[in-house]
C-alpha cells in the first residue's frame, strides 16, 4: 500500500464509527449496544495504528478522558473497561512492528531507569503464578495496574526528547479537563435526573451514595470524577496563559482555573482541593525562584493572570456558587461539605491507620497475597475471595498506595516501585532545573508539579494504579526523565 492510499486509513476507520454511532442514536432499538461497541471499538483501535505513535498517543488520552463515561453508557462493557490497556498492547505491537521493519537499532547500555522497570515487570510475572492466586482471570486483571503503565513510561521515554514535543501530549487533557467542566457543571445545576436518563448504569452507580449531596460525574464512572482531574491538569492550563498571545488565550485559563474551583465545591472530593490550591502555590513558587529565566513577556502575563483570576474568583464564584444552590437544593450542602476540607480534625482523622496496616498485611504475606484481593477488583472477585482456602479470615483494605502493592506484589514489589517512582520524581525535577529557555522551564515546572500533586495523593489513595492519574503519571514521568537525561538516544526517530 502506498503513502497516500495509507494516510486514508485513519478517517476511514473514524468515519465507519462515527456513522454506527448516528445509527444507533437515531434508532437505538435497531443495534444492541453490545455490538455496536464490538464494532465500534475495533474500528477506533485501526484508526489508531494508522496514525504516527504522536497522534495516536494524542488520541489515546482523550479516550482515556472519556473512558468512564463510556463504561457507563455500555453497562460496564468487557471491551471498554479494558479499552486503554487494548489500545497501548496495539501500540505497543506497532512499536515492535516498525522497530523491526525500519531496522531500528537499539542502545547498545539500557538506562538503569530501564532495567528496574524490566525488573518490576519480572516480579511482577512471578507473583502472576503466586501459590495464594484466587485465578488466572483474577491475576491478568491487575496485567492494567502494573504492566500497562510501565508500557507508557516507555513511550514517553521515547517519545519526548524536548520540551515541545512533551507540550503536545499536554493539549488532551486540557481538553478534557474543559469537557468535564462543561458537562459537570450542567450536571451539577440540574442533579441526577441530568445523568439518570443516559443510562440505568447511573442510578445504580448514585444507589451506593444514597445519603449524601449528588455529586457530578461529568465523564468520568464516579460521582465526584472531575475532582480527580482538576489538580494535576490545573498547572496545565496556567502554563498556556503564561504562554499566551491573543485575547482570547488571555481569557481561557482564568476562567477555567474559577471553574474548576467551582466544580470542586461540588465534587465533595476534599483531597482534591487541598492538592489543587497546593498546586497553584507550588507552580508559582517554582516560577518565583526561577524569575531569571523567565522573560518579560512570561512575567507580564502572570501578573494579568492573577489579576483576572482574582476579579473572577471575587465576582463569578460568588454568582456561580449562589446560581447552582438556586437550580439545585442540594448543592448548597455540596459545597458546605466541601469546606470541611480546611477543618483540621476531619482531615487529620482521615485515612488513619495505613501504616499499621501496612505492616500486618506485610507479615502475613511478605511475597504477596495473590493479586486481585485488595482494591476495586474486590467486587468482581468476589466469590473466589470467599471460596479461596487462604486469607478467609482477612479483608484487605486499601486506601493507600504502599498497603495495595504490599498485598498484591509483597515488600519486593513495593521496594521496585517505591525506588521507580523516587528515581523518575527527581529525575523530573533535573529535567525543571535544566531547562534551558522559558518556554521549556514554563512547561516542565507544570508537569513536574503535576506528578507531585500525584504522587502527593499515594497516601489516601492509589493514584499512580488508576486512571486517569496513572496514565498521566507514568507517560510524563518517562518523558521528564528523558528530558533530564538529554544523552539517551534512539536511533530511527519514533518509538
């Protein structure tokens, strides 16, 4: 096939889903959703690989934005649930396919970077095959919680040997970010009658929080999704102010950052707060204590960025907040809840008891307990739990980095990760103090707060094990090492 007949393929593919998916919602009774997804998704994934790695990445992120709304809308299909980890196999076959076909050399030395990965990955096959395993299906299910991410470590490393190409992958997730805003804040405004008619899969979703104020799904599967995505991407959106030109670049950001303020005051996710303003506040001290590398364009537009973000925060936060208590009852409670998060006693009280937990489940099963008995895979593991001849007498309960790896990979495993994710967070911060111009600082000081911001959540949660934190984390975190390690090369130009 030629050069122009291949450059086809892709709109081909997008074009076929996209006329199933206009079928289907003109007469939904015509298609089962199940088979249009089956025939949906396959197309997607075509497209994908017919696409430089650049743009499929690009693409991948937004789906990875939208997953859990779809897993919603298709009932918890099979094929979507693990969507993301499909896509990154292909492209990870694809990566194979043309590193053979192109005759790619490889680098003679590996990174140590590299080889503690392949390591991780090694442990990681032992402990699949562990005597205390409750099955094969149950080991494979945690094939998306320590392989798949590692995978993308990989093509970030690849992928990103400068501050420019490393901003591309930063524009989904903005994007992203701007949808869940959207559709969060119409969601917040009209309650769950605006997420119960989708589909039957979010009234039993909202069942398990009855009680409690509703909170927005925007497109994510969980009440209060959108919280999760507003502390790490709101670094990003800072960088491109900073970074701006036009009126209209001027005037984005701030609006976005005040209505991520909003959302979370509706989301009820008080962490998330906290890692927000402390976001905010971590960027612009790293902004601060480089000011010499910053030019006078930079600087003039973060004085104008705090100035119209200040003037919305006093007048429209105000109205929006008084605005959705107006449309909705419930959301003065919302956002009365939501400032707990700056009540010391509720915070200090929350998440209590990870350390002694931590070490109790660590003698009981040092090389691990078998994967898939701690976590959100609890419920679809459930009878084998139960039926299982060890740990009867045993609920393992996360909430917490280190007491998940140390059930699911033992203290080897916890050891690989812990030191991987120390290694790649200060090769991060090399990567900030070496760049070399503003735009390259600018952008690299957003991400590295990013992934502290991350990482900052490990110890009430498991943030670098889950989308969409994970994947976020893992790509960046290679692509920040390969920024920091300018000497590492990869012959034939793509990944």
């Amino acid at each position: 096939m030629t050069a122009v007949q291949y450059r086809f393929l892709p709109p081909i593919f997008l074009l076929l889903s996209g006329v199933l998916l206009f079928f289907w919602s003109v007469r939904p009774d015509a298609l089962d959703y199940k088979l249009v997804v089956y025939l949906i998704f396959p197309c997607i994934a075509m497209a994908l690989l017919s696409v430089p790695f650049e743009t499929a990445i690009f693409c991948f992120f937004l789906y990875v934005g939208v997953e859990g709304a779809a897993k919603l809308l298709t009932r918890y299909n099979p094929v979507i649930h693990v969507g993301a980890d499909i896509i990154v196999a292909l492209l990870v076959l694809k990566a194979m396919v043309s590193l053979v076909a192109q005759h790619v050399e490889l680098p003679h030395r590996f990174p140590f970077i590299v080889k503690l990965l392949s390591v991780h990955v090694l442990w990681f096959l032992i402990v699949f095959f562990n005597p205390y395993a409750l099955s094969l299906e149950a080991s494979a299910a945690a094939v998306k919680l320590y392989v798949t991410p590692a995978l993308l470590f990989l093509f970030g490393l690849a992928l990103c040997d400068n501050a420019k190409k490393m901003e591309f992958f930063l524009l989904p997730w903005v994007i992203v970010m701007g949808l869940h805003l959207v559709i969060g804040l119409y969601q917040g405004a009209v309650g769950p009658s605006s997420v119960t008619g989708w589909s039957p899969t979010y009234g039993k979703v909202l069942e398990r929080f009855k009680g409690y104020p509703f909170r927005p799904f925007g497109l994510t599967s969980n009440p209060g999704g959108p919280a999760v995505y507003t502390y790490f991407v709101v670094t990003l959106v800072m960088r491109g102010f900073l970074k701006s030109r036009g009126l209209f670049d001027r005037l984005l950001p701030p609006v976005m950052v005040v209505a991520m303020i909003v959302m979370l005051l509706l989301c009820q996710v008080k962490s998330a707060i906290i890692k927000f303003i402390a976001a905010i506040i971590f960027y612009l001290v790293l902004l601060i204590a480089g000011r010499t590398r910053l030019n006078t364009s930079v600087k003039k537009n973060a004085g104008i960025f705090l100035l119209v973000c200040g003037i919305l925060l006093s007048v429209g936060v105000p109205y929006a907040l008084n605005t959705l208590s107006t449309s909705y009852s419930e959301n003065s409670e919302a956002i009365n809840r939501s400032f707990m998060a700056f009540d010391t006693n509720v915070m200090t009280q929350s998440r209590k008891g990870a350390f002694e937990r931590f070490w109790t489940y660590a003698e009981q099963a040092p090389l691990g307990s078998g994967l898939s008995r701690i976590g959100p895979a609890v419920a679809r593991f459930d009878s084998e739990i139960r039926e299982s001849s060890y740990f009867k007498e045993v609920f393992f309960f996360a909430d917490n980095l280190w007491v998940q790896v140390v059930v699911d990979l033992g203290l080897p495993g916890t050891f690989l990760i812990t030191l991987f994710v120390v290694l790649t967070l200060y090769a991060a911060l090399l990567a900030v103090r070496q760049a070399e111009d503003t735009d390259s600082f600018v952008i690299c000081a957003a991400v590295f707060v990013s992934l502290i911001a991350i990482f900052s959540g490990s110890y009430g949660a498991e943030p670098i094990l889950y989308n969409p934190e994970a994947t976020f984390f893992w790509f960046f975190a290679g692509a920040m090492f390969r920024l920091a390690h300018k000497e590492l090369k990869f012959s034939g130009g793509h990944a």
